[in-house]
C-alpha cells in the first residue's frame, strides 16, 4: 500500500477505536503538522459516517435507546470474572464496619469503546438475580453482556453486571433474591454476580450491604482491588480508593487475604488492618473517633475533580470538574469531592454544632453548593446532606487570587434531595454520624472555576 | 413568544440537518458509532433546551460540534477513568481539524449524496459489499471479518480500500450526473 492509503487505513481504524497508543501519537503528529492530513481526516470521517449511517439504514440495525450494544472489557475483563478460589473459613454472622481503601483499578477500561458487538436481547435478558430498591442521581447500569441500560427504575430486575455511581450524590440501592441488599453511593463501581453464591468487585468508591446468613460453604465474596473479602451474613460497608486497603472492624470479625502476597489475616472487633504491598498486616487497635478534621490535599489526592499540586502562587487544590448527570442533562455542573473517614486517620464523628469551612477559588460569582455522606457507627449508610448558606449565596466576594472564605452550619444542613424520598432507615440529621465524605458544586451552566484548597471541620461555633 | 418558538424551530431544523457532520466528529473522538450516536443525541437534547443561547448569524455546526465534544468528553470519563496522553494529542488534533475544515451541507445535498451510496452499494459486487457491511453495520475488525468470510486479513485490507474507492467513485459520477 503507498503512504496514502496507510494513512487513510490508520485514519479508518482511529473512527473504529482500533489504533494502539503508539498509532494514536502518530495521527495525532500527522494531523498537527500537515493540513493536508487534516482536510483528508476530516472528509474521510465525513464519508465513512455517510457510508456507516447508509449501511446501517439498510441493514435495519435498532437503535433501542433502552439497551445500547456497547464494548465488552467492562464485564469480560478477565478480573472481572475471575473465580475467587478463596479458602477461607466461614465469619461470624455479625455487624462488622469495614472501610476499605484500595489501589486503583486492575483494568483501565481503556477499550471500551472498541468495535460494538451485536447483542439480542434475549441473550441479556438472562435470570434476574437482583432488583433495584431505589436510586437517585446519575448512575449508569451496565449488564452481563455489555449492554448499557439507561432505563432504571425502582423495580426493574436485574442479571448480574455493574453499577456505576457518576457522581458524588449518586445513590443505588439493591436486593437480591435472598432479600439481601447492597447500597453504593458516590462515583462507585460494583459489579456483582449469583450463581449460588454472591460475588461482587468492589473496583472503586464506596457500598453498604445488609447480607442474610448465607449457604454453608458459599459465603459472599467481595473482591477490591487488592483484598478479598468473605462474609456470611452480616452488616458492613466498604469503601475502595487508591493504593492501599485500610479495614476497620467495629463488631465480630473479618477475614482479609491480601491479593499481593497471598497473606490472610482475622481481624477482630474494634482492630484494624492497613494492606499495602510489603506492609505489615497486624492488627492495630482502631484509633478513637474525633470531632474535628481538615483536608490535606497538600500531601493527599482522592475523590472527585482533578488534584492541582502546589505552587508559588497557591497551595495544593481539588479543582471541579464538569459533571452532567446522566438523569438530567439539562444541568452542567460544576462539582469536586473529598475523602474524609477510613483513611489512616480515625473516623470522623460529627457534632450538633459543627461547622465546614471551605477555603478555595471561584473564577466567577455563583452558588456554592456544600453536600456529605454520613454512615452510622457499624458502617451502615446513614444518608446524605446539603448545607445551605442561606441568604449568603451566591458567593460574590473574593480577594485579589479569586479567593473566598464560606461556613457551613451543621444546624442549617437538610437531608439531600437525592435520598429525600428514600428516607426509611436512614438518619433525619447528620449529628452523632461518621463523615464519610463531602462535596462541593456549582450550577451555572457552564465552568464557575471552582477549585478548593482546604476544607475544616470545626466541632463548635467560632464566637 | 412566537419569536422565542420561531427561534427555537429554526436552530433545532439546523441542528438535525447537521446530524452527519456531528456524528462524524464524535466518532472521531469516541472511535465507536454506537457512542457517538449516543453522544449526538445527548447534544440534541442540550441544544432542544438551550437553542436560546444560539446567537444567530454565527455556525449552527461549530455551535453544535461544542455541545458534542463536551457529550463526547462526558462519555469518555464515564469509562475511561483516565485519559492517556496520547488520547488527548489525539482528541485535541481531531479538535483542531475539525475546526479548520468540517463545512455543513444543506439538505438537498445531504439527501443526493445519501441516495447515491444507496444506488451505488447495490452496484457492489457480493463479495465487496459483505465486507463493507460487516466493517460498517457490525463494526467487526480485519480478522473477525476475514474468518467470518473466509479470507486473509490482508485480502480483507485491500477488499475494503478497492471496495470503498469504488463507491466514492460511484458516488461523484453519479452526484455529476444527477446535478
């Protein structure tokens, strides 16, 4: 072939998603240092999607918005699907609190958008292992064999795959036949399967689950990125970030096998286990609750939004990132989190007169939205909350930088409209909770700048 | 009132007449038809509720193009976790050209060019016209293709390029002739 055709064969592909990194850089040097390239690529997209669209009237393909054939790695990664040749014996059938903070994801599911593969929907349809219970915000369920579900409902019956929590205030809830349920909240990833015996991954975020006793021998197995987990029947949350995986143990006890090194541990009540590569797994006593905490995003990146480093100018930051959720696209905001409870420090218990300072950025005048997610002292979800500034939005004084300054009040905090209409068994008022952790939005319609250097926990009212 | 809905008809009218340029432009970005579609149809919603931000006189297709990349990028987090660089030399490239050359088509000549590749593909030998489909409607790759047809990948590389040479010279012939 000569270079033309390479070059239209590469251009080709890049529409298909088929190009490896090193081909990418190369269309992209192709394109940056040659117009011609540029006006060829252009055309060339143009007519293959004329081709494409022709074809594809042709052939009849549906176009069901309900259920969209999309790439297979999210549920065919081999750790997606990975037996857990576990070996553990069977735990106490207690309420236990775990929080897990774990290493990133095994797989980036960086080919995702690979050649769509034609799916019917009788091979999706499958036994339903589960139904959703409720869920707000933006969420995205993905089944077993790839197909994107955009039509959630309370109700709706589900075969195994993943859920996935878009955003900090996303919430699901779900039972299993077993009357079993599992909540995640925040920008999460669960997938989860039943053949007799549960198996959920955990590859990112946080979830809560309310397990019934088990079958003997098949206890529920959940897998994060570093740590295997099995539970009989129990109550507990887990929560999976970045690096390392901490568990805390509140009552009965826990095994944990660390995927690493092969080593397991048994964790009792009130002891905890920090897993990181080479690390020690002893037990160590769970530090006592506190009443006040600060970010360090000086020394700790995390959550939603994307980490600035420190520079001359201004210290280390999480900036907000464009987020529309996938229920209202109406809405473009503007939205960070931060991390708080279950990291190496102690869990962090608020108090009836507590206040959040924020301390950040804004490029321009807007409402500053503040919201939490609390759990009870087992671990169990507690529910969300939105502080209000009441008559002191929006935020329109700023010093030279763009700097500003704002408190929240526990006092003035109300339950967050996305768990509003699912209030049963949860907390009516954050007081006498564990922080697990917060964010911070805008909702202009377009970039506010928001960027946040610091946030406080003050357990009083400054007079 | 009837200024605010006459507004609204014409940017959504100009809006879905550039459908094909906007599709094209986000499989560029999301290398996936089926995403791109989604992404196109999420753009249109955002366009059906914010045509009032539109300023008439400026590109409907550039304006629209805007609403597709932040579509496209929302897709890609949703994902792709992270990036890669060379995703985002890519992306920002693709940007660029776009920019530099994509030109919207009016109705009418959308219509003659899609009637022509229909009258040109039935013109396709069978074989030609497998491969095509098979690369275009199911989206497979060279080797999925050549095993489901019974060919070398590099018999499926050359099929392909003659194949769609022959429709784009079908397809010029016949927009001269028709014009």
């Amino acid at each position: 072939m000569n270079t033309n055709q390479s070059r239209d064969e590469l251009f080709d592909r890049h529409l298909r998603g088929e190009l490896t990194e090193v081909e990418k850089e190369l269309v992209a040097e192709l394109l940056d240092s040659d117009a011609a390239a540029r006006q060829r690529f252009v055309a060339l997209a143009q007519w293959d999607t004329e081709i494409a669209e022709t074809i594809r009237e042709h052939a009849g393909t549906p176009h069901n918005k309900d259920i969209l054939p999309s790439g297979k790695a999210l549920v065919e990664s081999p750790s997606a699907q990975k037996t857990l040749l576990s070996q553990f014996v069977t735990l106490p059938t207690v309420a236990v609190f775990i929080v897990l903070l774990s290493g990133l994801l095994y797989q980036q599911m960086s080919t995702f958008f690979a050649p769509v593969e034609k799916t019917p929907h009788s091979q999706i349809a499958g036994s339903p292992i589960a139904t959703i219970t409720g869920f707000k915000g933006s969420l995205l369920w993905t089944g077993n064999q790839g197909a994107i579900v955009l039509d959630m409902h309370v109700g709706r019956e589900l075969t195994g795959g993943t859920i996935e929590g878009l955003a900090p205030d996303s919430w699901f809830e779900l039972q299993f036949q077993d009357g079993s349920t599992a909540t995640i909240s925040g920008t999460s990833m669960l997938t989860f399967a039943d053949v007799g015996q549960k198996k959920l991954r955990l590859k990112q975020g946080a979830f809560t689950a309310d397990v019934v006793p088990q079958p003997v021998g098949k206890p529920m197995i959940i897998q994060t990125p570093s740590t295997v987990i099995e539970v009989v029947g129990t109550r507990f949350e887990v929560e999976a970030l970045q690096a390392f995986t901490t568990v805390n143990v509140r009552e009965g006890s826990v095994r944990l096998k660390h995927l690493v090194d092969g080593n397991a541990v048994d964790i009792p009540a009130n002891y905890r286990v920090i897993a990181k590569a080479g690390g020690d797994l002893s037990p160590m006593p769970l530090p006592a609750a506190e009443n006040y905490w600060k970010s360090q995003l000086d020394i700790q990146a995390g959550g939603f939004g994307k980490w600035l480093p420190a520079t001359k100018n201004r210290p280390a930051a999480q900036k907000a990132l464009p987020l529309i959720p996938v229920n209202n696209p109406n809405v473009s905001l503007s939205l960070l989190s931060i991390p708080v409870s279950g990291r190496n420090g102690p869990p962090v218990v608020l108090t009836p007169n507590a206040q959040f300072i924020v301390r950040g950025r804004l490029q321009h005048p807007a409402k500053i939205y503040f919201g939490i997610a609390m759990s009870y002292g087992n671990g169990e979800f507690a529910g969300m909350f939105r502080g209000d500034l009441l008559k002191k939005q929006p935020i329109s004084e700023f010093d030279e930088e763009h700097g500003f300054e704002v408190i929240y009040q526990l006092s003035d905090f109300t339950v967050d409209p996305c768990v509003r209409e699912k209030q049963n068994g949860l907390a009516g008022k954050p007081d006498g909770l564990y922080l697990d952790r917060l964010w911070i939005f805008t909702n202009t319609g377009s970039s506010s700048g928001l960027m946040v250097h610091e946030v406080e926990l003050i357990p009083e009212k400054i007079k | 009132m009837e200024d605010r809905d006459n507004k609204k008809a014409r940017v959504l009218k100009a809006a879905f007449g550039c459908r094909t340029e906007l599709l094209a432009y986000a499989r560029s970005l999301l290398g996936n038809f089926a995403a791109a579609e989604d992404a196109v149809q999420e753009a249109m919603v955002v366009v059906m509720n914010k045509y009032d931000q539109f300023q008439e006189g400026t590109s409907i297709l550039a304006w629209c193009r805007s609403i597709v990349r932040f579509e496209a990028l929302r897709a890609k987090r949703r994902y792709q976790k992270e990036q890669s660089l060379a995703q985002q030399l890519v992306d920002d490239a693709v940007d660029a050209a776009f920019d530099e050359f994509q030109v919207g088509r009016n109705h009418d000549e959308t219509a003659s060019r899609r009637e022509a590749i229909r009258h040109c593909l039935e013109r396709l030998n069978d074989r030609g016209r497998a491969v095509l489909e098979s690369r275009f409607a199911d989206g497979l790759g060279y080797k999925q293709i050549g095993d489901q047809l019974g060919m070398t990948i590099e018999a499926v590389r050359k099929s392909l390029f003659r194949t769609k040479k022959q429709l784009h010279s079908c397809v010029e012939s016949r927009l001269r002739v028709t014009s």
